[in-house]
C-alpha cells in the first residue's frame, strides 16, 4: 500500500469478519507504548495508541536486517553489506508498511487488554503520524456491544401467542408467524446501537444494491431515476433497515443467552448437508460460524413462538 511522506491522514482499512474483534498473539510487551480511549453513549470507542520512536527503531532495524539477509548487493557477499548501504538500497514506504505491519496489530491488542475493552468488531485504522525519528501515533475506530433492556418481553410474546394455542373444534391452530414475533421483540427492546455498526451495514447493504443494478445493466443514477430516489434517500431508508436488522440481532442474541439456546456441530452439519449443491456445501462449511449464528437465531425465534 502506498505511504505518503509523514503519514497525515492515510486509512487504512480492516476487514470485519461477522462482527469479531482482532485476535493476535501479544507475547511481545510494549511496556513505553501510550494509549487514550474516548467512549461515546453508543458504545463506538476512539482508541488512540501512540508508539514510541524507541521501538520503532528497534524493529526498523529488524527490518533492514532481515532484507539485508535476502537481497544480494554488488560488492559485497550475502547478508554482509554494512547497514548503510542497505538503507539506500531498500525503499522507506516499503520499510514503514513493514514496521506496521509488525507493530500495529500487536500494539492495538495490547491497547485493547489494557483498557478493558470488548470489541465486537475489527478495528478501522486512522494513521496519524508517521514522522521520521520520532513517535508514531494512530487511531483505531472500534465498538462494544450495546447495553439491551428487554423488561416484560417474555410476557408480551405470551400475550401473543395464547390466541395460536386456542382450539376452535374444525379449524387448524395458527401458530404465530416470525415477523409478528420480531416486530414485539423491536418494539419491547431498547438499546443504542453503535453508529460504526449501522454506517458498516449501510455501505454493505449499498454495495449489495450497485451490483444487482449493474447486473441488470443499469447505472446507479438509471436506477435511481426509476425509483425516484436520490442516494441520500437510499442511505436514509438502509440505515432504519440497518438499525433494526442489527437491534433485533442484538436482542435475539440476549434472549439466546439468558435461555442458554445452543446449537451443536451436528445442527450444524445437518444444515450444511440439506444444501441443494455441491458448491452451495463448501460455501457453508467455510461459514460454519455465520451459519451458527443464523440457525441459533431461527431456534431462538421458534422458542419464542412456543412460548
């Protein structure tokens, strides 16, 4: 990835995989590092980690020695060419994505155990300051999970479902349908959910809509044209969508956890096995942790059916 001079202002962005924090090995201690955090009333966390010149130094020249074990330079047997001329030899852009590379991950891991923090998603990375000699300092973007209040649901849901356990001679009981189910449980429950989170799944839900428009080859201001909306107008609508998708997510899986609902590896594969396709399988065992998220959902939704 391409560095500008000083560093102000570069992103660098993670993938999130289903909403998991950042996992690495911090053996390494970073006893010098410095770290701040800023926490906002949604749970969205602004950590922002300063690392000292010191250590940056130390692993530069880690860096510049390994390269100088790897690379042959005219004049000088392998792995012997003096410091110096290893320096001119190796591109600095090259030598400070390195030294991310190394430090980053291992000082926001550091940062996140230090403060106590639970990020529920991969960290969306700000550099700051990338200067020469001297301390290097980032932002990390990050949230917790919300706090959820759902007072009285259980004998809400009840009050739904006893009319689908009242017999009438003749007639087929009506079990209550799913979106009923959803629409009480969003309605009984409150919580704040962390703005990163809904701005991630509407950038989703955006990207998922430009590609079934240019399948049907459109462009996106024809398809817009169409439905007469604008992109502020798509953005407003997939963010209420967003809210309620991630609120009701959130809810269900409390509910999960207060009622120790589970789903075990054979549930697992017994749904990986009624795929239609050969494709379709190994695109679900390489999900299986998604797919346990969904089937534990559908469980949890079915428990509150039968309530």
């Amino acid at each position: 990835m391409p560095w500008a001079g000083g560093g102000i202002g570069i992103r660098v962005w993670f993938r999130t995989i289903s909403r998991k924090g950042w996992r690495f090995d911090s053996s390494s201690a970073h006893s010098f590092m410095k770290s701040l955090i800023k926490k906002q009333p949604d749970n969205t966390i602004e950590l922002t980690v300063i690392i000292p010149a010191e250590e940056i130094k130390a692993v530069r020249n880690e860096i510049i020695e390994a390269f100088g074990k790897e690379t042959e330079i005219p004049g000088f047997r392998k792995g012997m060419a003096p410091k110096d001329v290893l320096e001119k030899q190796i591109d600095p852009d090259r030598v400070r994505e390195e030294i991310l590379k190394k430090l980053l991950p291992k000082t926001y891991v550091e940062a996140v155990k230090e403060h106590g923090i639970k990020p529920i998603i991969n960290p969306k990375i700000h550099v700051n300051k990338l200067d020469q000699d001297k301390d290097w300092e980032y932002t990390a973007l990050i949230c917790e999970a919300p706090t959820i209040s759902l007072d009285g649901y259980k004998e809400k849901i009840k009050s739904l479902t006893v009319k689908s356990k009242i017999i009438v001679p003749g007639t087929q009981p009506q079990p209550v349908n799913f979106d009923e189910v959803a629409k009480l449980i969003l309605e009984t429950a409150s919580m704040e959910i962390p703005h990163i989170l809904v701005e991630e799944e509407v950038d989703r839900l955006l990207s998922q809509t430009l590609d079934e428009v240019k399948k049907l080859g459109l462009t996106l201001d024809q398809y817009l044209a169409s439905t007469k909306r604008t992109v502020e107008d798509l953005r407003l609508e997939y963010a209420q969508k967003a809210a309620n998708d991630l609120k009701l997510e959130f809810a269900l899986q409390k509910i999960a956890e207060e009622e120790n609902i589970n789903i075990e590896e054979k549930e697992i594969d017994e749904a990986i096995a009624k795929a239609q396709s050969e494709a379709e399988k190994q695109n679900l065992q390489a999900n299986r942790h998604l797919l346990s998220v969904i089937l534990r959902q559908q469980k949890t939704l079915d428990f509150l059916r039968n309530l």
